[in-house]
C-alpha cells in the first residue's frame, strides 16, 4: 500500500515538475516581443506593382481648359508602347504649383510651365536653387493672352478701376496678368476665379473682363460668342513686357465666333516650356525620363499631324532656353540630330510644310527685345493700314 501511494505521488507531481521546468507557450509569448521582419518582396517579374511602374511618367500640365493638358493627351496616345513606355498625364492647378509638385510629388516626372513663370521664381527665390533642382526639355508651343471684355470697353485703359478676372490666385495667368496690366499702367479690380465661373459672370456683367493664358485655340471660349456682346481687346507690347513675352496675333480662324473675318487682335505670348527633375544620371528616374526623350523628338513628325493639336506645328526642340540647363538626354539627342541652319532673318516667318522627321527651321539666336518691338509695331501699322482699306 505504501508503494503505491508514492507512485500515485510521484504521478501526481509530474506535470508540475514539467511546468517548472518549461513556461507555458502563452508565457513564452509574453515575455519574448515578436519579431518585426517584413516579407521578402517578390521578384519584380512576379510582382504587377513593379511592372507597371517601370517605365511610367508623370506630366503635371494645365487645368482642363488650357491647352497643355490636350497637347499632353496627344503625347500619351502617340507614344504609349505597352510595357515599354507609359505617359499619364495629370490634370495640374497653375505653373507655380506644377514646379511645386515636380519637386515634391511622387510620381510626377515631368511638368509643363510658362516661361514667365520660371523667371518669377528664380527672381523671387521663392524655391530657393531652382536652377539647379529642375531642367528643361525643350520649349512646346505659344500660350496667348487673352482679354475677353464686354462690348462697351475698346482698349486696356478703358478697365481702369473695373472689376477683371485673373484666374486662380498664384496661378501663371495672374502672373502673368499682373505683368500685362502693371507695364500698362491700368490698375483694375482682380478678382480670381476659374474661367467657366468668369465667363458666366461676364455674361450676367457681374464682371467686366476676364483674362486667360493659354494656345490658341482654347476650348475655354468655346461656351461664348460675341452675341453675347463681348469680344477679345488689343494688348500693348509695352516695353516692360519685351524680355519675358513675344508679340501675337488672333484671328477668326482661332476664333470663328468671337473674331469678325477682316479683325485681327494684337496681344502677346508667353512660352510654354517641359520642365524635368534633375534626376542624377543612373537613377531610375533619370532612364525613364531619357527613354521618354528620345521617344518624344523622334515621334515629333507624327505629333504634328491631324488630328492633334495645331500648336505642335510650333514646337521646335532647338530653341534654347536662357539661363536654364537643359537636360542632358535632350541635349544629346540635339546633338545627334542638329537642325539645318537658316539665315537669322527668318524670325517669325511662316515655315515651310513640313516633311517626316523634319524640325522646323529657326534662327540660332533669338531676337532682341529692340528688334521684336519693332516687328510688333510694323505688325500694327500693316494691320490698322489694312483694316482702312477693308472698310
């Protein structure tokens, strides 16, 4: 009896003997933290994230009405290639904050902005080293300035003190109206809205004019005619203007309802320009911007054919940029593919047709603001000669 009471004894303390020996899973749990490591990513060619980021940019471009995000549409079509290369255009808000988002922005490669627009932020520092954080590509096309007004105002001066629309607050419009209206000296009230809420207001008189910088022709206007008693005023190439803007002309042709056939209205134009990051070269930024380069000025016979925007018959890769580096794979390209050379008084003459793979061909140097003004001016004198003899 004695002997089986101790075995039953022994039985009894094993499981306690067990957990002294060995804590509990839920203690071994508790007292040990849990490792953090993270899953191994799987092979990029299993991976579909991966693939489809590879060879794909990012174009920050204009508002819906401007004309950049149509030109940008035109891009995306005529050199997507599949795996190879994939442009997706983005809708921007203004030329300031597309450089803001091309800098900051993840996923934004490329942006297009005025060339009166870079000029303010190298001058103002207000993002300090631009210079050397962003290149261009090259210059695209003209962006006009258009002021649209009520039938009772004649010229610039007339809006002196009335309320005038300059598009979104630190959008590359208010610039550039603010430019415009300042080397005039005509003091306005600005008011700053998006062009569909001004034109209504245009027409209800709520306001008095509104301002737009964008290619002829811009589908903005395509919601107005001049039965609703506005029409498109002549802009001054005053002098504080000449070393940012060009001189620039519209006719009925850009706008069949807002222009009468035998009227002409003189205005001025800023460049558009196709800014990249300064990717370090060898970094997968910088070989997805190149590819994108190479494709885009081989393909420029293509973008100018109907029926993609008529601005791409002025975008000409060998127009420099002063004061901007451009970046390094469009230089090379340039390099590789030299334009012919013409003679320097070629300046804003028509261009022949163009051929397949042909650029269109362009002083090497552009002209002095001296000599623009005064193409401008002899612009006006042949003009108003001409409208005399028209009536």
């Amino acid at each position: 009896m004695n002997f089986q009471r101790a075995h039953l004894f022994i039985l009894g303390l094993l499981p306690a003997l067990a957990m002294l020996v060995a804590p509990a899973p839920a203690q071994q749990l508790r007292s040990q933290p849990l490792a953090r490591t993270a899953p191994a990513a799987p092979p990029a060619v299993n991976n579909p994230y991966a693939a489809a980021s590879r060879w794909t940019l990012g174009l920050v471009t204009s508002g819906v009405e401007g004309t950049a995000l149509q030109m940008a549409a035109d891009l995306s079509r005529a050199l997507n290639d599949g795996p190879n290369l994939r442009l997706i255009p983005m809708v921007g808000e203004s030329s300031i904050q597309n450089i803001t988002d091309l800098l900051y922005l993840r996923g934004a490669d490329l942006a297009v902005v005025q060339s009166d627009v870079l000029s303010y932020l190298r001058r103002s520092k207000r993002l300090p080293g631009i210079e050397e954080r962003i290149q261009y590509v090259t210059k695209l096309h003209s962006e006009e300035f258009h002021v649209l007004t009520r039938m009772k105002y004649l010229c610039l001066a007339d809006l002196t003190g009335r309320k005038v629309n300059f598009g979104l607050e630190g959008s590359g419009t208010a610039l550039t109206a603010e430019a415009v209206f300042d080397s005039n000296q005509v003091k306005v009230q600005p008011q700053y809205m998006d062009q569909a809420t001004a034109l209504e207001k245009l027409k209800s008189g709520e306001i008095d004019a509104t301002v737009l910088v964008s290619g002829k022709p811009s589908s903005a206007f395509n919601s107005i005619r001049y039965t609703d008693r506005v029409h498109f005023l002549d802009v001054d190439f005053a002098e504080g203007l000449q070393k940012d803007y060009l001189p620039a002309i519209m006719t009925h042709d850009d706008y069949p309802d807002l222009i009468a056939r035998n009227e002409t209205v003189g205005t001025i134009a800023v460049s558009a320009v196709l800014t990249a990051v300064n990717a370090k070269a060898g970094t997968e930024q910088h070989r997805k911007i190149s590819r994108f380069v190479e494709s885009f000025f081989g393909n420029l016979d293509r973008l100018r054919q109907p029926p993609r925007h008529v601005k791409w018959q002025e975008v000409n890769p060998a127009l420099p940029l002063t004061g901007w580096a451009r970046f390094s794979a469009a230089q090379q390209w340039l390099t590789n593919n030299p334009p012919p050379a013409v003679p320097s008084n070629n300046f804003l003459s028509l261009p022949e047709p163009l051929t397949t793979g042909s650029i269109v061909p362009v002083a090497p140097s552009e002209p002095s603001s001296a000599q623009t003004s005064e193409i401008f001016q002899q612009f006006l004198r042949d003009r108003d000669a001409s409208s005399r003899g028209n009536r």
